[in-house]
C-alpha cells in the first residue's frame, strides 16, 4: 500500500452500505479509515437499532477492518458514536494524526433506534432532537473538524448519505411500513449541506453531494421498518455493494464533477443503471 494513496473516512462502517464502502475503496487501493459504535459483534448499546424479536444486528468495527484488511489496504479504525461530540472531535483527530489528510469524508453513519420511525403523536420532543443532532448535528461537527484540513490541502469531497425520506412522502404510515417524521425530516436537513459546502468553499478546492442511495437489501431496512420486505418487493432493492461501487464512482470519475453543481440529492441507484457500476 503506497504511502501516498488517497485517503477515504467512511462513518458507521460497522454493516450495510458503510462496510460495503470501505471495502470498495478498500479493494481501489486506498487507505481506507472507518467508524462506528459497534465495536465487536453482540455489543449491546443504548438507543440501538434491533430486529422485531430483540436480537442485535451482526456486524462490527472490527469485522469491517478485518475484512478490509484482507484486501491488502491500509486501514485504521476509530471508534466513534454520533451521539457523542467529543468522539466525533476525537475521530477526526485521530484520523488526521494517523494519515496526515483526508481526501474523501463519507457521512454514511446514522442515528438508528425505531424511535425515529415513530409515528407522530409519538414524536416527542426529545426524540426530534436525538435524531436531528445524530443525523444533522453530528455530520456537520464532522465537516467543521475536517475542513479545514481539506482547504489546507487545496481538495477535498464530502458526500452526506440522506435518503429518499428526505424529499419523499412515506408510501404507508410509519406503523406500516413507511418512515417517520424525525427520520425524514432530519435527512431532508442534511440533504442541504452540500450545497451550502460548495458555494462556500468550491473555489478552495472542496466538492459536496448529496445523494439518496434508495431502498437498499440491508439488516437496517428490514429492523427500521418493522417489515421491509414489502417495501423492497414494492420498490426494488439493490445490494449495498452496488450502492458502494456508486460512492466510489462519484469521488473518483470525472463524469461525476458536473452532478455536485447542479444535483440537491442525487439518486445513486440511477447512477449504478446508467453506468453499468454493479
């Protein structure tokens, strides 16, 4: 592994579309760093998305790393909880002290707990601020940690992982099968950060995309929803390795360049037709 390969931070790496990510990049020859909360398999935490019956999600920081490794790339794993501003603080300090840069910053970790799938009698204050700090707060105290860094560098991208929840209605109620306000609403937040990066900060080197990744075959979809299987057959679903191949397509083709100006939240299952990437 070459000590000047590019360097990718990918968050909430633990399963689904985050470990799919490293591994991508991973395979790309790149030095591949990665953060979740769940550091070994059967951890039991607090706020903790789980199946129907209780059990845990598998997947873990250090399977993720194990795996990555295994494909010959450089990687460093940081433990990290959304939740937790100083172990956002710290992941970034760690990171950068470990590699030097980073080139690509991945917002790929969510807050997940059914909670945010509540209906909306249900939503009471405290979950509307636990989701938003997980998924609006938390990805931007990242960027301000690592932006300037990039801007020092003179380059640097950033993609946010929102969701199609973010401009859509839900296609049932959030006891059936469809999302919930909190969920959507903190993800149509997000999904305006890239906008905001590249008019700021798009003449000091810096690209931003949103991008909706649609309905994807993970442990998370079917927990989230309660039944997401209906949903996926209603829909389609594709692969977290398809929507892995999408991300590494975007920070690294030049085709992709033009979609950060001129794209709000940017469809990665159409960019995977379009093409060919799975």
């Amino acid at each position: 592994m070459s000590a000047s390969a590019p360097v990718v931070l990918v968050t909430g790496a633990s399963r689904g579309i985050g470990a799919a990510t490293a591994l991508a990049f991973g395979r790309a020859g790149w030095r591949v760093a990665i953060t979740a909360r769940t550091q070994t398999e059967g951890q039991a935490l607090d706020h903790q998305l789980r199946r129907s019956d209780g059990s845990l999600l598998t997947g873990s920081l250090a399977s993720t790393a194990q795996a990555v490794r295994e494909t010959g790339a450089d990687v460093f794993a940081q433990p990290m909880d959304l939740m937790d501003g100083p172990s956002l603080d710290d992941a970034a300090a760690a990171v950068l002290a470990h590699y030097g840069r980073v080139d690509v910053l991945i917002n790929n970790a969510v807050y997940q707990d059914r909670e945010t799938n509540a209906m909306l009698l249900d939503t009471d204050d405290d979950v509307l601020a636990r989701t938003f700090y997980g998924n609006v707060s938390a990805p931007l105290r990242l960027v301000r940690r690592l932006l300037p860094s990039m801007i020092a560098q003179g380059s640097g991208q950033i993609v946010n992982v929102s969701s199609g929840a973010g401009k859509n209605d839900p296609p049932a109620p959030a006891n059936q099968g469809g999302w919930g306000f909190a969920y959507g609403a903190s993800k149509a937040a997000l999904a305006r950060m890239a906008g905001c990066l590249n008019r700021e900060h798009g003449r000091d080197g810096i690209r931003a995309f949103s991008v909706n990744p649609g309905v994807v075959a993970t442990q998370a979809l079917s927990a989230a929803l309660g039944d997401g299987g209906e949903i996926e057959k209603r829909y389609g679903a594709m692969k977290p390795e398809a929507i892995a191949a999408a991300l590494h397509w975007l920070v690294t083709d030049a085709r992709a360049v033009p979609f950060a100006a001129r794209t709000v939240m940017l469809d990665l299952q159409e960019l995977v037709r379009e093409y060919g990437l799975a």
